[in-house]
C-alpha cells in the first residue's frame, strides 16, 4: 500500500458505485461499527453526504471541508479512509501533482445481513468484538420472520399471463446504476500449488480450486491462523466423491480443528499483528522506532512468548492476552506496549488488576497506535500515577527518560532490543 501525505489542500470527488439503502445505513451502525470504530462511519456518511442530487458524484471539495464536518485532525481521517478500505467500503484513486494532490472516493454498499454473518472473516471478527450476548441479540434482530402458508395455495400470475410480447428494439442499458456491495480483500495466505500437491493424485477435481474456492481458504488461513500444509490435511476430509471441495464442510472442519486446539475457543485477535492503517511511517532507526516497528509488526502471542525466552505463554496469560484483544478491543500493538510496560514497572508480574487499570485508560483516551501507548505510558509514569515504590524498577527500553529518544541506551538495554529484533526475524 502506498504511503501519501496528505494535505488540507489536497481535493477529492465522491463517486456512487451503489445504491445506499436505510437498510445499509443500519448494517453500518450495526455490524461494521463494531470492527472499524465511530470515526470510518461517520467518514463514510460524511463521504456520502457530499453527493449531488442524484446521488451520483459530488463536486470538488478539499479535505479541510472534512476536518471542519468531522471534527477531527487529518491524520485520523486518513487512517479512517484506511479502515473503509480494508472492509471493501470504499476505494481510492489519487492522481499526484506538484502542489497538491486529487483523490477519487468510490463508494459502495454494505453487504447484506445474511452474507456479513455467513462471511468467514467479517463475521467472526464482530462475534470476537462485541462478545457472545451482543452477538446473540443482533442474530435475533436480523432472523427473518416465519411465516405460515398451511392453508394457502399460490395463485401469483406469471409475466406471460398478464403480458403479450410484440417486435420492438433491442436496448443495451449497461450504464445504468445498479448496486455493488463491498468486497473484503486479504492478500494471499496460501500457496495453492504446494496445497495441491500435498493432496494425492486423482482425488481433487481440476475444478475444485476456483477463484471463489481458493478465496474461502484464504479466508480460512486468516481467520484461524493455519498455513498451508495444515489446511491442505483439512481440505482432504471435505472432498466429496465428485472431487469437489464441500465449502460447508470445509468450514465446519476448520472450526471444529481449531476449537479442539484452543480449548473450545474460538479464534482471537492475539495471533494477529497491527493491521497496516494503524502503522507508523517505516525509517526511523532511532531505538524508539526500532521497537515501535517490533511493537507493530509482532502479535500479541509472539511478543509475550519472546517474553517468556521463545517458550508457550502460561494458559492463564494467554486469557489475559485474549481479554485485552476480544473484551476490551485493544489493538495488537497498544497490547505489546502495555505488556512490556507492565513486565518492567511490575517486577515482571502481569498482574492482571495493574494491567485492567492502565487498559481502562488508555481504552478511554481511544489509544489506537504504538507510539500513543508508549506517550501515554510515560506520560503517567512522570505523573507518578503508576509508579511503584521501588526506586530502583527497570524502566521499557523504550521510555524517553531525558526527553530525547534517540540517545544512546544501556547495554543491558540493547541487548534486549537486538533479542526481540531477533526472535521477530523468525516470523519473517
């Protein structure tokens, strides 16, 4: 993905790909919301508000006309746009040029109740935000209603009962609107060719692996964390004596695989990393950036289990792990920041009372970013908010202590930031 600044000045067009429904609108509120946050909505509608008339483009505006609607810096904005992109909400076109940049917004709808919970990515994501009750109350919301036909027999008339047909023209309408839904797009997990042949000869159909086929195991891999290897073991049990992949099988296996390895769990966010809108910009070799960068690109399991000299965290800390990440929604780096920040305050205690203290906090201050945590982390440290008593406590690596982070740190220091930048190299 290409990194842009983005400027007051830079100006941008709204283009409809879609029809947006008071249906849509709900399905935003209701089941995007909980995955991207208030601020992408409301970019969103904002975006959508600035069509004309018929709801086909709008005019030029500039992104300071953003910053005036929503309120808010143009940063957050961009890693807004970004959310929007990542679920399929929106795409973006820029055309660059010396003083100021152009951008195209092309909007398209939700996709529909029924496919956002029988999406393999989408629905387990809200079901690990919102949590089982909340889950449970927006299913009943959106069942359909049963009704009863026992005593009823169709009598509907069929077009060619009520209408004769005469000679007329034939009339291309292409270009007429029509409604396109939002497609969420995850770069490829899987390397179909070594899945293949890991599946003996003559059992998969040359058909099984289409594009629809191969995009559902892909969601898989990222959904439940398998590479390719283990899922071509799963696919094995789902092929049908047609050669064919059953798709609900395949994911009713998966499931079932991953609930008997984790404990009956459902898959969580703490096998994820940062995801790329909530990133900072690369080149800062500064040891703050260099652990802002480990921070950002090690999930929450890895970085504990660095924690832990490259063995399994405890069980008991992984649930701590897994209430930071699916109760309280925190993101993969603020929780790799808050863990090493609480290893060093706390004699190398994740106290989980400590930790629920700080998480409030920062959930309330809406922490979303890396250097964020490690601002705020010191902040309060100076304010002596969670300080301890024990003068001598080992302070993160990363703390600014003199207010200049990139001065030289302690060779205890580097020798923990050369571990961690070690053991990351091994996911790479």
């Amino acid at each position: 993905m290409k990194k842009v600044s983005l400027l007051p000045a830079d100006s941008y067009i709204v283009v409809n790909k879609s029809i947006l429904t008071e249906e849509d609108k709900k399905n935003l509120i209701n089941l995007y919301e909980p995955i991207i946050g208030p601020l992408p909505i409301s970019l969103y509608l904002t975006l959508w508000g600035d069509l004309d008339r018929s709801e086909v483009m709008s005019k030029d505006f500039t992104h300071h006309h953003l910053m005036t609607f929503l309120k808010t810096k143009l940063e957050d904005i961009r890693e807004a746009r970004e959310a929007l992109e990542a679920v399929g909400l929106i795409k973006t076109y820029l055309k660059e040029e010396k003083d100021i940049n152009h951008y195209i917004y092309e909007l398209f709808s939700p996709i529909s109740a029924y496919e956002f919970f029988n999406h393999p990515v989408l629905n387990i994501i809200l079901y690990n935000n919102i949590g089982e009750n909340e889950y449970k109350d927006l299913i009943k919301e959106y069942k359909k209603p049963i009704s009863r036909y026992d005593d009823y027999v169709e009598i509907s008339s069929k077009l060619n009962d009520t209408f004769k047909t005469t000679m007329g023209n034939i009339f291309n309408n292409d270009d007429i609107k029509s409604k396109k839904e939002a497609k969420v797009e995850i770069n490829s997990l899987i390397d179909f060719d070594l899945l293949e042949e890991s599946i003996p000869n003559h059992v998969l159909s040359d058909k099984a692996l289409n594009k629809k086929m191969k995009e559902l195991i892909n969601s898989l891999a990222f959904v439940y964390n398998l590479d390719t290897l283990k899922l071509s073991e799963i696919v094995r049990l789902t092929i049908n004596e047609n050669g064919m992949i059953d798709k609900d099988a395949l994911v009713r296996e998966v499931r079932k695989y991953y609930e008997y390895n984790n404990g009956g769990n459902l898959p969580t966010l703490i096998y994820r990393s940062q995801p790329d809108y909530l990133k900072s910009p690369e080149g800062d070799i500064s040891n703050r950036g260099k652990m802002i960068y480990i921070f950002e690109n090690t999930t929450p399991y890895d970085f504990l289990k660095s924690k832990y000299k490259n063995v399994s965290p405890t069980a008991r800390d992984l649930r701590l792990l897994e209430y930071l990440a699916v109760d309280l929604g925190m993101m993969p780096a603020v929780i790799n920041v808050l863990i090493d920040y609480v290893l060093k305050t706390n004699d190398n205690k994740l106290s989980k009372s400590y930790i629920e203290t700080i998480a409030g906090q920062w959930i309330r201050l809406g922490i979303k970013t890396a250097s964020g945590a490690m601002n705020q982390a010191l902040k309060e440290w100076k304010k002596g908010t969670n300080k301890k008593s024990d003068k001598d406590v080992k302070l993160p690596s990363w703390f600014d202590k003199n207010t200049k982070p990139e001065e030289p740190i302690s060779d205890e220091e580097k020798a923990e930031l050369e571990a961690l930048e070690a053991y990351l190299k091994e996911f790479r």
